[in-house]
C-alpha cells in the first residue's frame, strides 16, 4: 500500500499516556478506542493513564477506571466452617466504592444484571459484603464470569450516578475501561458493548451547575461538562460494536502494539483503512468458520469487512469484493439479506446448517479473490489467542 496511516512510536508508557489525553484536552475528542492484543500492556497503560491525573490535581485522581485491579476488589469468602453461606467481599477502602452506601445501587444493577443473567445479589453494606442466589438456592458460588458480569453491573451502575452529579464522584473527569468482558461468551459481549455505548453517549452530553457571573449568590445554570472515555480491548467483536455504536460521535480509534515485545509500543490510527480490528475480525470469522461456531451475527461482522475492504480499493458497494468469483449474484444477494436487521447482531442465534455452508462458501470466496499478506507492522507481533497465523490479514492484495 502506497498511503499507509502514521504509526507513532513510544518509548514509555507515560508518552503514550501524554499522547491520549491530548487528544481529548487538545484535539477535542470525545472517546478513545484502542484495540490490543493481549500482553501489550493495555491494563498497565489504564494504571499510567490514571497516574498521570493524580500528578496533574497535586494527588487528586480525575479517573475512575476498570480493569483487572477493580475486579480485584472482590474477594470470595468461601465460608469454609459452614460451607454454606458464601459471600462476596467487597474492599471497601478502595475510592472506587466512595459513596456507595448512599447511591441506592441496587436497583440500576439489577436492572444491567437482569439484561445477562437470572442471578439475584444482596448488597450488605454493613459488613461490605454480597450474596448471590438463584430460585430457591441461597449464597451460591457464582461462575468466573456471573462474578465478572456482576462487576461490571456494579460499575455500570456507578457511572450513572457520576454522570448524574454524585457528588462523591464529582471527581471524575475521564472514565478508562479495560476489556471488561473476560469470560463472557459471545452474546453478552454484544450486549455489554451496546449498553456501555448507550452509557458513554450519556457522559458526553453531561452539563453541571455553574454559578452565573454578576447573577447573585444563588444564580447557576448548566454547563457541558462531558466525561472523557478511554475504552481499551483485545476482543474484535465487542471492539467492533462499540466502535459502529459511537461512530457519530469525536472519536480515535487505533491500534496498539507493542512490536517484538519489546519496551517500546506503536499506536496506528484506524480511522482510514485498514482497520486492524477489522483485521483480528477476520481471523475470528474464520475461525468460527472452521469450528462451525457459527451464529447470525456472524454475516453482520463479514459484510462489515467486505465494506472497509471496498472502500480501500475505492468501490461504492461490498458487492464488488465478490466481482468475477461463481456464484457472485447468489453470494451477494445472500450477504446483503442475512446482515439485515438488529435481531441479527443483538439477538444472535446460531445458524442453520445450511447457512452455515453458505457463509463458509461466500468467506471463502472472498479470501480466494483476495491475497491477503500481514504487514510488517503485524509480522514481529506474537500471534492473538483468537486468531489462526495463516488467515490474520490486513486489508490490502
């Protein structure tokens, strides 16, 4: 490729963090989107990202995140004497929990909670600690990941009353989430990601009250007062729906690497072709292809690529990536129907075996036409857990 986007280069994670909020404070952006692979250093980057808040605000952060260290804020108290009422423990020294007595929470995180499970919680705010019950079972041990989608409800529901003006979060200025869908399948990644794009929408038309000059001692009105968001993943299908959720909004994408892993990281802007978590979609499409994990969201995340691979070569439909293949009419036909509508990527369901068959053949197609080879950029970078080496492409011939 002859226009290939910038790859700035950093050589500590505190440049980098330097780099990410000016785009906020001086290229006006209103979300940062960065996908990564795993072992990149996307968890340390959200503790520097932090930091360099609490330096600016002489020890005040302007930051509340979610990553690996909240969920380590929860720790299970197995009751190992009675076996019988297992509880989980909340650090209730942590900032991230400031105030919460007095949020009346419980309600918001049922309502996110109900939406990915059928789990019930009790909120003991006495002894800091939460139980969990289903039917007629009471202080079960819930699964890695109904721990992990309580969570993330928790902080969900935190962050609605920070862009409600709780004054215990008053704090908080920018808002860095993490890959907040490890161990969640497929269809609660989809949803996790629409509704955390709902959420951020609502932070960045967030306004508080504001004393009126020469109005009096009682004179305010409401000013914008938009939350900033960082949102960092290696998952390309949770990535890839946040990103068609906020495309109307300020907002850098990129990709994060960090090249022979080594010290120095790489940021890549995606918001012109290739996008390389469109990328990582592939190898994931393929791979599902292959398992026969196939589900109808599946035709949405493949007419998506075929999109980003015409508009690279300068074609106005996606029907144009199948030009000259057999059976082109029938395969685009095809594409265009089964990738309509939203019960297709909100309410995803596993596909017929019939098209199944059909998605393999018209994938195949694509990448028979298609000579796809990795970028240099890509080739010194240790293989995605969720990708196969032999179809991880960029979109280029």
């Amino acid at each position: 490729m002859s226009d290939q986007p910038k790859i700035f280069r950093f050589a500590s994670f505190d440049r980098l963090v330097t780099r990410l909020r000016d785009d906020f404070h001086s290229g006006g952006q209103d979300f940062v989107l960065l996908y990564a692979y795993n072992g990149t250093g996307k968890t340390r980057l959200s503790m520097e990202f932090k930091a360099a808040g609490k330096s600016k605000n002489a020890g005040t952060p302007d930051t509340l995140y979610f990553n690996a260290y909240t969920e380590d804020l929860f720790v299970w108290d197995n009751d190992l004497q009675g076996d019988s009422k297992r509880v989980l423990q909340l650090n209730s020294d942590s900032r991230f929990f400031s105030g919460i007595k007095d949020l009346a929470l419980d309600e918001s995180i049922q309502g996110y909670l109900s939406r990915y499970t059928d789990l019930d919680f009790d909120i003991d705010y006495t002894s800091w600690a939460v139980s969990f019950s289903k039917g007629e079972s009471e202080h079960i041990k819930v699964s890695r990941g109904e721990e992990n989608i309580f969570v993330w409800c928790l902080f969900m529901a935190i962050c609605e009353r920070v862009i409600d003006g709780h004054p215990s979060y008053d704090w908080v200025q920018h808002l860095y989430i993490d890959d907040p869908i490890s161990s969640l399948d497929d269809n609660n990644a989809i949803a996790v990601a629409s509704d955390l794009a709902k959420l951020l929408r609502k932070a960045k038309e967030r306004t508080k009250l504001e004393a009126t000059a020469g109005g009096g001692p009682e004179a305010t009105s409401r000013v914008p007062a938009p939350i900033k968001v960082v949102v960092s993943s290696h998952h390309a299908l949770f990535f890839n729906v946040v990103c068609n959720e906020l495309k109307t909004a300020k907002t850098k994408r990129y990709f994060l690497h960090r090249p022979n892993g080594g010290e120095d990281l790489t940021l890549r802007a995606t918001d012109d072709t290739p996008f390389f978590h469109h990328v990582s979609m592939l190898s994931e499409i393929r791979k599902a292809a292959d398992s026969g994990a196939l589900f109808t969201y599946h035709f949405n995340m493949l007419r998506s690529i075929f999109e980003k691979t015409a508009t690279f070569f300068g074609k106005k439909d996606f029907s144009a990536c199948l030009e000259g293949v057999e059976d082109e009419g029938l395969y685009s036909r095809a594409l265009n129907l089964l990738s309509h509508g939203k019960y297709s990527l909100y309410e995803p369901t596993e596909m017929l075996e019939d098209n199944k068959q059909l998605f393999r053949d018209i994938l195949s197609a694509f990448l028979a036409k298609h000579q796809f080879d990795l970028p240099a950029l890509l080739n010194d970078a240790p293989a995605p857990a969720v990708a196969s080496p032999a179809s991880t492409a960029a979109l280029t011939s």
